[in-house]
C-alpha cells in the first residue's frame, strides 16, 4: 500500500515503533478508508489482541508497504468481520518483515473473495489456528506465508 494521508488513516497507523501492545479495542469500521492497521517504517515486538472489528468495506485490514519491516508483530485473539472485499486484506510487503497471526476470526458476508493474505517472497508470515468464511482460501495462492491448521467454516475443513 501507499503512504497514507490525514483522510485516510484508518483506525491505527504504527510507525518506527517498539514494544507497542494495542489490546481489546472495538471498532466499527463504518465509513473508513485506508486500512484498519497501517505499519509504516520499521516496527518491532507489536502485540495486537483482543480485537473485535466490524463492517470492514474494501479496505485492508493490515497493510505494510514495501519500504515498511516488522518484526515480533503478533495478531491473535481477535475478530475481524468484512461486509465486503475486492482487494487483499493483509498484506506485509517489506522484505525480511516477521509476524504471526494466530487464533483469529475472519469473515466475509459480502460476495466470496479469493483470498485475504498475500505476502511476497522473503517475508517470514505465520498464519496459524485461524477461522475463516466468505473467501475460497485465507491465503493467496501466490502467498508466502507458512498457514498451518486454518480453519474454513463453510467447508468445515481445517488447510
């Protein structure tokens, strides 16, 4: 993703940051543009948790643009609900970023989408434990991420 400006931010834009711990917060989405989370420069042992977020419309959930790198960013425990999505909804793009994603839900009650991650070659994305419905697969065909036991609702199969 690009830069973001002032109108569109989003809920959280976490830059050069370090030790940062964002926990049991509820947003309602509504309206928003940009994308949820925003991490931008070099952000380092993040802990997001407890999350309950809704009506998310065709907008990412986390984007870290190429120029970005993470390090020990852990989203887990949270739940994330799109209305709909014509685009990825994770994505960290920067080469060497490390984050884990784990015992979240995502859902998609507008048209099913292909995909919610995508992360390129030479980035280091555990996706584990999840729960997911209203997309064919949580990540992108192309993804490099490591998904282990991810669970689609609708099949009621674990991939």
């Amino acid at each position: 993703g690009a830069m973001p400006t002032t109108t569109d931010i989003g809920a959280f834009s976490i830059g050069n940051s370090y030790q940062s711990s964002i926990s049991n917060v509820t947003v309602d989405s509504a309206g928003m543009a940009g994308a949820l989370f925003w991490f931008i420069g070099e952000v380092k042992d993040t802990n997001i948790s407890g999350m309950n977020v809704t009506n998310v419309d065709k907008i990412p959930l986390i984007s870290a643009n190429s120029a970005s790198k993470t390090t020990n960013v852990v989203v887990e425990n949270s739940n994330f609900k799109y209305k709909s999505i014509d685009k990825y909804g994770i994505g960290f793009r920067g080469v060497g970023s490390q984050a884990v994603l784990r015992n979240n839900s995502f859902t998609n009650t507008g048209a099913s989408y292909s995909y919610l991650i995508y992360s390129p070659e030479g980035t280091q994305i555990q996706v584990s434990d999840n729960s997911y419905s209203g997309f064919q697969r949580l990540n992108s065909s192309s993804d490099f991420s490591v998904a282990t036991n991810n669970f689609n609702l609708l099949t009621a199969k674990a991939d």
